[in-house]
C-alpha cells in the first residue's frame, strides 16, 4: 500500500485539479499584469492593482502587506475552489 506524503496530501486541494490551477493562473497574470503596468507607467498611474485584489479578495484587503496579502488569499481560495471542486464530483 503505498502512502501519500503529507506536503502531498496539504496540497491536494489547492492545486491538484483544475478550477483551482486555472484559478491560480488568472491570479498570477494579475499580479504578473500589475507589475508589467507599474514599471512602464509608474507606481500610482493605473489601477492595475486592484485585479489582483479583487481575484483575491477578501482575505487579500485584510492583510497590512498587499503582496503577501494575494499570495495567502489567492491559497486559501484556490483551496476553497478545490474542496467544492472536489465535493461536486463526489457526488456524481
């Protein structure tokens, strides 16, 4: 019998089906977007920032470090995606 390891098991839900991986990849061109934006027109010239808060949210507009802030909220999301994901196809 072979055992899964624990990192394995941790990340089953964020990332180990699609709705989150997709979910993950919309936030990282958010972020990979805001930061394109901010060095070709300058830190507060755009909105540019408030996608990936919003693809976020709400865990991201309570964190004092916005880009720490997406990185925990974009996780706890992605796994809330993957437990419903989950759930869903449990009950086929």
């Amino acid at each position: 019998m072979t055992s899964t390891p624990a990192w394995r098991a941790w990340l089953r839900f964020p990332i180990d089906n699609w709705p989150s991986r997709i979910y993950l990849l919309l936030v990282v061109a958010a972020v990979v977007f805001a930061a394109v934006d901010s060095t070709i027109t300058g830190p507060d010239a755009s909105f540019s920032a408030i996608y990936m808060l919003i693809l976020t949210a709400p865990i991201s507009l309570l964190a004092t470090i916005p880009l720490l802030g997406v990185a925990v909220g974009a996780l706890f999301n992605a796994t809330i995606i993957g437990a419903l994901a989950h759930l869903a196809r449990a009950r086929r």
